[in-house]
C-alpha cells in the first residue's frame, strides 16, 4: 500500500507562484504520479502527469505555467504553479499508481491541498 500527503497550499495572489509536493510512504511500488484539482461545483480534472521515467504531460491551460517533477529516491513528487490565475483555485491532489503483485494495478490519492488565488 502507499499512502500520499500533500502539502504547500495556500493563499496567493494572481501573477503569483506556489509550490506544491506530495509525499508518499509505504512499501508499495510506483509507477506513474500525477497531480488532479477539482474546483468548487466542478469536477476533478487532471492537470499533469509524469512517469518513472521523467516524461511529462500537462492540461494544455497550465502548459508553460505549471511544472511536474518527482525524486524517485525520495518518493516525491512536485508542482511548480507560476502565473497564477483566480480560476487555478480549487483542491489539489495527488495521484500515483502502482503494481501490488497479484491483486495488479492501484492508485492511489491523497487527501488533496487548498490553492486560492485572490487579491
């Protein structure tokens, strides 16, 4: 199993930045990670992912704002948020998958990290 704790919200104003990291602990393997938001009456959408390998891919509204990045020795991955907009405001959460031999693939979630930008 593989447990996931975000941190790094927080209030900022717009044209602002925020980092966010995510943790993860226990002896479950993983693949790939991700980071998703959901926004008051929306719903969850994804905004990056990143493999094992380091490729990543973002939501095209957060392409050139927003960076993914992970430390696989650490088990960590990261959003770098610049530029920041009033709709970027939502729960930010973290995702990872991985394989349990025998029961296959899982993902995981964390408990999600509040961002509000506003002046």
């Amino acid at each position: 199993q593989v447990q996931l704790v975000e941190s790094g919200g927080g209030l900022v104003q717009p044209g602002g930045s925020l980092r966010l990291s995510c943790a993860a602990s226990g002896s479950g393997s993983i693949n790939d990670m991700a980071w998703y938001r959901q926004a008051p009456g929306k719903g969850r959408e994804l905004v990056a992912t990143i493999t094992r390998a380091g490729t990543a891919n973002y939501r095209d509204s957060m392409k050139g704002r927003f960076t993914i990045s992970r430390d696989n020795a650490q088990k960590t991955v990261s959003l770098q948020m610049n530029s920041l907009r009033p709709e970027d405001t939502a729960v930010y959460y973290c995702n990872a998958n991985g394989i349990i031999p025998g029961y296959g693939l899982q993902y995981y979630w964390g408990q999600g990290t509040q961002v509000t930008v506003s002046s």
